[in-house]
C-alpha cells in the first residue's frame, strides 16, 4: 500500500511540477512579448520627437514672430522624452504619466497645424511636406504600436488571472500590466466650422 501512495504522490508531484514549468516559461514568453511590444512604441515616439525640431525649424524659417508655439513644441518635446518607462514597471501609474507627456506633445504640435495655416506658402514648400508627411505617417506607426502592445498586455494579463495560472503567476511574481487607455474627451467628435 505504502508503495502505490509512493508511486501516486510522485506522479501528482510530477504533474503539479510539469504544470509550473508550462505556465512560467507560458507568462515568461507572454512577458517578453509585452517588453518587445513596449520598445516598438517607444521606438515610434522616439521617432516622432526626432523629427519635431526639423518641422519646428522649417517652420520657423516661415513664421519667426510664432515664438510661443515654437517653446510650447519644444518644452512638450523635452518632457515628454524625459518621462521614460521600463517595460517591467508598466504599472497604471506610470503609464499614465507617460501618456500625460505624450498626449501634450500631441497637443503642442496641433498648436502647431494653426500656425502652418496663417502660412499658405509654407505648405507649398517639399521640405516642410516631406516633414509633415513623416508625422503623420509616424503618427499612424504609433498608433499600430500601441493597439499592438494592448493587446500583447491583454493577452499576458489574460494569463497572470486564469486559474490555474493566477496561482503560478503570483508564486513566480508575475502581476498585471496597464495599457494604454484613450486620452479623456476622445470619445467625443470635434466640431467641424467653415468660416
């Protein structure tokens, strides 16, 4: 008898220790995911504040006497490059503190579109098209990079919290990330007014 519980306890052992490995080396590939998908935004918004000085400089050469919009750009540019996350410290916090830096940077350079507006000879010029065209397409690049990385956080925090994982994940000190949410007022449509 004491040898079948033997061979029972080992098993389960066996089972139970297969089943750890599985889920870890599961929510550690999930977690690389989410660091992988992390850099690639960071990436984009790091190419993003590469190109506000050339657009501000072009800009400029139009409209030197637009000096406020030209500091708020570049204020909104430095904060929002000091403001740095580390994949393993993608708490809801931190995230949004991030955003806050971003989305103000989005915000100087709408700023930015009024003063280009006053300057009709400004948009004939290549230089400042070929920048406006990098924007918008990095602008594009950051939204697939973050729609990316919500769901590669969906998908590791989906794992972290099914059972029988949520035991492994808070054994091994996996715990959930945040993701990007949308900036306040989003959800509302801008009003459109031809004068």
């Amino acid at each position: 008898m004491k040898k079948t519980t033997l061979i029972i306890f080992i098993a389960l052992a066996g089972i139970l220790g297969l089943m750890a490995k599985s889920n870890y080396n599961g929510m550690v590939n999930k977690d690389e995911n989410v660091s992988k998908s992390w850099s690639n935004v960071q990436t984009a918004y790091q190419h993003r504040a590469d190109l506000v000085p050339n657009l501000v400089s072009t800009v400029k050469g139009y409209a030197d006497h637009e000096k406020s919009t030209f500091e708020t750009i570049t204020n909104a540019r430095s904060k929002a490059n000091s403001v740095q996350v580390d994949a393993s410290n993608l708490t809801p916090e931190a995230m949004q503190k991030f955003q806050a830096a971003q989305n103000g940077l989005s915000s100087a350079l709408s700023g930015l579109s009024i003063v280009v507006e006053r300057y009709p000879d400004l948009k004939a010029n290549t230089n400042f098209r070929d920048l406006q065209s990098q924007l918008e397409g990095i602008e594009n690049r950051i939204t697939v990079a973050r729609r990316d990385f919500n769901a590669e956080v969906t998908d590791y925090n989906k794992s972290v919290r099914r059972f029988p994982s949520n035991i492994f994940a808070s054994m091994f000190g996996f715990s959930r990330k945040a993701t990007f949410e949308s900036q306040t007022g989003t959800d509302v449509a801008p009003t459109v007014k031809f004068d």
